[in-house]
C-alpha cells in the first residue's frame, strides 16, 4: 500500500511539474502579448492630439461604388420603412458616384456629389449612411460622426482589451497588428485589428466591425503612409448587413481617395479666431441629381474596374436608369397608401417635400404611467423657393387613452428672412380642460395632502387657443419675438346641464356651478427676447439654424390679457423666463439643466393660471431629450392650480456605466441617464421626482418616483419610440 501511494505521488507531482513547464511560459507569453499590445496603444494615444492636428486641410476626390445583395426576402420587405433603406421592389441594384471632398480642421467636411450612376439605389443611401463612415479622423476620442468610442489613454482600458497578434515589415516600416476586444457588448463599442506603425506610432490601417441600429457593418480602411497622403485615408471597404425579421440584405461599398491639395498644421501661427459657423461641420450637399449615364466618363473617372457582379447589375439597370432621392408623388398610389399604412414615408413634388407619420404606424405610440398608451399622426409640407423662403404646415393629432381626449395641433410658419431667421408662425390648437382663478382661490386654504382632484369635476371648460408669432434675429445668437394669442375657454356644460347638475349634487356650490357655464375669451399680446451668447450656427442652403452653444440660453416672455378687445373679459399680466444649458463633462457625457419661473401680475379680473413653459405634454416632445425636461408623474391639474411656479430639471447623461454589470443588456443601449426635477408653488411647495433611464436608436424608456414634502408619493415608467424620427 505505502509503494503504491508513493508511485501516485510521484505521478501526481510529476504531471504538476510538466504542466507548469508547458503552461507557465504560455502564461508569461499571453502576460507579455497583452501588456505588449496595451503599451503600443498608449504610445498611439500619446500621439494622437498630434496626429489629430496634423492636417489643416485638403481637397480630395472620392470614388464610391456599391451595391445591394437581396439573400433573403418576405412580404415584410415592401413595407420596410424608409430609414431601413431597402428598394421596396426588393431587387438587386448597383450604384456608383464621384464625390468632392473638402477638409478644414478638426472636423469640417464638405461634400458635393458630382455625378451618379447605377440602378435603384436612393441617393439617400449614400449621403445618410456610407459618408458617416467615409468621412474618419481617427485620432478623435469619438470616430464615425461620434457612433463609435475611441476613448484617451486615461479611459480606454475600461472599454477595451488589446491582444498583439503579430509584426510584418511593409512599405520600410514595421507594422504591429493588435486585436481590439471590447469588455462589454454595446453599438458603440467596435472589435477588429488596428495597424500601428513602429516609431510613428500611427494607424496604417484598421479593420473594425460592430452594429450601427439594425444592420452590422464592418470597415476596412487604409491609410497614406508617404508624404502626401500621410494620415489621410486612401481607400475603404463598407459593408452593410441587415437581417431582421426574416429578410437579409447585403449592401457592399468600396470607396478610393485621390487628393489634390493637403495642407499641414502651421506651428506659432497664434490663436485662431473663433469660427461659429458650422455649415461645412459633416455636410453633404446635393441641389440636383447629377445622373451621368456616359460610359465613357465612367471609365475615365473609375479607380478600380468593375466587377463581373457589378457589370450584370449596371447592365441590367442601363435602360431604366433611375436615381430617385425620394419617392416620386406620383408613382404608384398603391405604393403610397400600402407602405404609407405602417411606416412613415416622405415625398417630394417640385419644390414641395411632404411626409406623413404612417396610419396605423407602432413608432407613434408612447406611454406614459399618468397616460396611458398616446398615439398621434402627423402630416408635414415645406415649399421653398430659390431665395430660401419657406412654407411650413405640420398638421398633428392625438389621442390620450387614459383621458379619452383627442388633442390636435395645426402649425403653420413662413419663413420669410432666412438670414435673419424671421418667420412669422401661427398656430391653432386645444389644450387640456381647465378651472379658472375661482377655483384656485377655493384650494389654496387646503395644504397639498389634503387635496384629491378626483373628488372635484375639474372638466369645467374646453381650452382653444390660436397664436401669431413674429421672430426676428437681431443679432448672432439674440432673438426678438411679439405676437398674439387668443384664448376660448368654451364651458363642458350648458346653463340648462348645470342647473340639473346642482340638483342632484347638493355637495357642489353654486358658484362653481356658475363657473361651468361662464364663457371667457382672452386677447393676449406677447413680447420676448431669446440670447444665447457664441452661438454656433449651421447655414442649410440659405437658412441659417442654430447649432448649439458653449453658454446658456436665456429668455423672457411678457403678457398682457386686455379687456374689451374681440370680446376679451379678462385683464390681468403675465411673465416667464427661462435658462438652459448642455455641458459636456466627458467622453459622450454631457450634463443638463433647464430652470424656469412665472407669475401672474396684476390681476384684476377672473383669469385661468396658463403658463407656456409649465403644463401638461401631451405628446412625447420636449427639451432636447423626449422624456427629458418634464414632469412625468405630476398629475395634469397642478399646472394650473397656482399663480406662480418655479421649476428646476437636470439631466446627466453616460454611455452605459450603471449596465455594465449585466454584460447582456448593454449590447443595444447608447446610453443611460440620470433625472432630478423640482417644483415649487404656493399650493405645492415641495414636489421632487427621481429617475433614472436608458435609451437607443430605437427609443427611450425610464421609470421615476415622486414625493411631496419628502414623502413618497407614486412610482411609474414612460416610453417613447426615437426610430425613424
């Protein structure tokens, strides 16, 4: 027994002793290759903000070709919507284009199609979804019109893991391969190899792949190495792979650079002055179709043959070569109310572009846990002329399930100054059933526990309100607004409905009988001022638009309710003012905060407490985040149950750093976000809600919890669809 135990000791310990032989140096070599390829990356890093301003400018000309592989289709492929971008014939197609290319930096891109070519592929392919991923300078922290997160040497290690794979010697340099393995699955997060050349420490050329919403992409792009197209890309490989519900599609792009004029970064050349104009920031410009059909120009003008598939598609397309940037308007009705039912759809017409939401389209469908499931349609007309004056109509209607109320909204604006931005808008609409002052005066004895708006009949009046607004730039980044509104305040009930009414409920006093039966009209002129200071702007043909500001935007809104004009009977003053601001603090990180306040001045006759930057949402719109910068549990009475407030809404948003314990759950959000929102009034002194949300490409969803006086008071949850919009 002991000689056979000694011979399993010593079987046993020499089967450790040759494992760790073998596995010890295996781990030292894996030890090594890792800490190998993470000190290459650093060093890339530590040269990037070099790199990244290296090139001040230059023109290129581009060469793109691509073409759509139908592998798998059903009846779903008609109705796609259009963001899908898929031919609802579902039929192979071929596309080819030169592009003018123009860069000044950091990331200012202009670029105009010159000329097209091919088969059933939109234009709008090109220009929405292959030139986000032409357009590269990867050295920034945020790569692909800031999709794709390259994060500094400070934070990338949390996001990925570097695994060096081998060495080659090419072009003179040696060129170290090192596999890019992200931690956590997420859209904006890629895996693939870099190539980093030794010594310079710059990419020579990346393969990368990841998710862009509903199609997996991958990207192989190779960068200049000599003198005169050092940095820049030279030519990438793009492929598009949609596989969803059924249907597969494929889409290949193959694009080559040819550069006119690169010009370095000059050094000592002093601070530049500040350029707020952003027109050239990733703009892709396009007046006309340029549909090329000589075979000659395209011969002349290729950088690579093409292929044998390539040829079979453009020959099949040679004699109905067709291009279409939207649907024709008058193609196919059938196509029109088919695709139209489930998606949204747009159209153009002239001068005239429309688009209209879609019938019985899901994406228009929120919920909210005050509301209920909403859904609404819209319809949207613009016509412009050569000037850039414009005509807008947006008409919109909804439906609040939990209410039962249908609420519609009819915009219409003339744009009539595009410079200066002047327009002139109207606007007719109805708002949420209101109580007039009568009714505040009653409850402002009561403290907030002891009022419950579901023992009153608050329905005392149908609210409609008509506006005309006038907006006026006077200066960069400082708006003028005046206008008029009209207000009716139409009662729910008929004098012959109330005195019944008072009959049988002894309970309800006779002068808020009175008040269901009392019509009231406002005439309210208004006069404001918006400034936001180093306004950055964007000129969209001749249209100037704001793009966003490093300060905060202030404004103010005086009222005035006159008596005696157009039937008005209520005379009373009003003031509003705001201030907003977003602040990035990090890489895909920003914080945001909106702080308004108003108060009813001089009343001096019965008037209904309205606030325009404090009520009721019924649709899922506001600040800059559709479920940003609202009340989302506060019932729909408190906006009017008080003559003054004061609100406070902050929001920080992050890439996934909460989700990241749930490796699963992370592989689809873009982000998640943190709410606090405060209100005070008289009646209401101390309302707070806490939330907390994630969202994606495809929407956004949160749940938040509220309390009153520190107390809790009622949790729920909202969703609203973001696809497509």
């Amino acid at each position: 027994m002991i000689k056979e135990a000694t011979y399993k000791y010593l079987y046993t310990n020499f089967l450790l002793h040759l494992a760790f032989f073998f596995l010890f140096p295996s781990m030292l070599l894996a030890k090594d290759v890792y800490n190998r390829a993470d000190s290459i990356i650093l060093k890339m890093l530590e040269n990037r903000d070099f790199y990244g301003k290296y090139i001040e400018k230059y023109d290129a000309t581009a060469y793109i070709k691509g073409d759509r592989y139908i592998k798998k289709k059903n009846v779903l492929y008609h109705y796609a919507p259009d963001f899908l971008y898929l031919d609802k014939k579902g039929k192979n197609a071929f596309i080819e284009s030169i592009i003018d290319i123009r860069f000044n930096a950091p990331n200012y891109f202009t670029q105009q199609i010159l000329a097209v070519n091919g088969s059933k592929i939109s234009i709008n392919d090109i220009k929405e979804r292959t030139m986000q991923f032409l357009n590269v300078n990867i050295y920034n922290p945020a790569i692909f019109n800031n999709r794709i997160l390259i994060p500094g040497a400070k934070d990338i290690f949390k996001y990925y893991r570097f695994e060096y794979l081998s060495g080659v010697d090419t072009l003179n340099h040696r060129i170290h391969q090192i596999r890019v393995i992200p931690k956590i699955r997420s859209q904006q997060l890629i895996s693939g190899i870099f190539y980093v050349v030794d010594s310079l420490w710059t990419i020579y050329q990346m393969d990368v792949e990841g998710k862009w919403e509903f199609s997996k992409f991958r990207i192989e792009t190779e960068f200049g190495l000599p003198e005169k197209d050092f940095l820049l890309p030279v030519k990438t490989a793009i492929t598009f792979r949609l596989n969803l519900l059924g249907n597969d599609v494929i889409n290949h792009y193959f694009s080559s650079f040819q550069y006119n004029d690169v010009i370095k970064q000059q050094t000592n050349t002093g601070k530049k002055k500040i350029n707020y104009d952003l027109s050239d920031y990733f703009n892709i410009s396009v007046d006309t179709i340029p549909i090329v059909k000589d075979e000659a120009f395209w011969e002349k003008n290729r950088t690579v043959p093409l292929t044998s598939y390539e040829k079979s598609l453009w020959e099949d397309g040679r004699e109905k070569q067709n291009i279409p940037d939207n649907p024709h308007w008058l193609q196919g009705s059938w196509n029109f109310f088919s695709q139209g039912i489930v998606s949204s759809k747009r159209f153009k017409y002239n001068d005239s572009q429309m688009s209209y939401s879609g019938l019985i389209n899901p994406l228009k469908l929120a919920y909210s846990q005050l509301d209920g499931v909403v859904y609404w349609q819209e319809f949207r007309y613009k016509r412009a002329n050569q000037a850039g004056q414009a005509f807008y109509i947006n008409p919109n209607v909804g439906f609040v399930f939990r209410r039962k109320q249908l609420y519609f909204s009819l915009p219409v604006q003339w744009l009539f100054r595009p410079l200066k931005m002047g327009e002139i808008d109207f606007t007719f609409q109805n708002k949420n059933q209101a109580y007039n002052s009568s009714f505040i005066d009653m409850i402002e004895k009561e403290t907030p526990d002891s009022i419950h708006f579901e023992d009153f009949n608050l329905e005392y009046y149908r609210h409609y309100t008509s506006g005309l607004k006038v907006q006026y730039e006077i200066a960069n980044g400082l708006l003028l607004n005046g206008g008029i509104n009209y207000n009716w305040y139409m009662p729910v009930l008929h004098k012959t409905q109330a005195v019944t009414k008072l009959r049988d409920d002894s309970d309800i006093p006779k002068d808020v009988t009175d008040l269901m039966t009392d019509r009231y009209r406002i005439f309210l002129p208004t006069a404001g001022l918006t400034w936001t200071p180093r306004q950055y702007y964007r000129m969209s043909g001749k249209r100037k638009e704001y793009a966003g500001s490093s300060f905060p935007t202030l404004s103010v809104e005086y009222s005035w309710g006159l008596r005696g004009i157009l039937g008005s009977n209520s005379n009373y003053e009003q003031l509003e003012a705001d201030i907003q601001q977003k602040i990035p603090v990090g890489l895909m990180s920003n914080f945001q905060y909106y702080v308004s306040a108003g108060e009813f001045l001089k009343t001096r006759s019965l008037y209904f407490a309205d606030f325009n930057l404090f009520q009721k949402r019924n649709f899922p719109t506001s600040w800059d985040d559709p479920i940003g910068g609202v009340f989302h549990l506060l019932r729909s009475e408190w906006y009017n149950a008080s003559r003054s407030y004061i609100q406070t809404h902050l929001m920080f948003q992050f890439p996934y750093t909460l989700l990241r314990l749930f490796k699963n759950v992370t592989k689809d959000v873009l982000s998640e976000r943190i709410y606090l929102s405060q209100l005070y009034t008289p009646i209401l002194p101390c309302y707070t809600e806490l939330g907390y949300g994630v969202g994606n490409f495809i929407g956004d969803a949160g749940i938040f919890v509220s309390f009153v006086r520190g107390k809790y008071e009622s949790f729920g949850a909202t969703f609203t669809f973001e696809l497509g919009k």
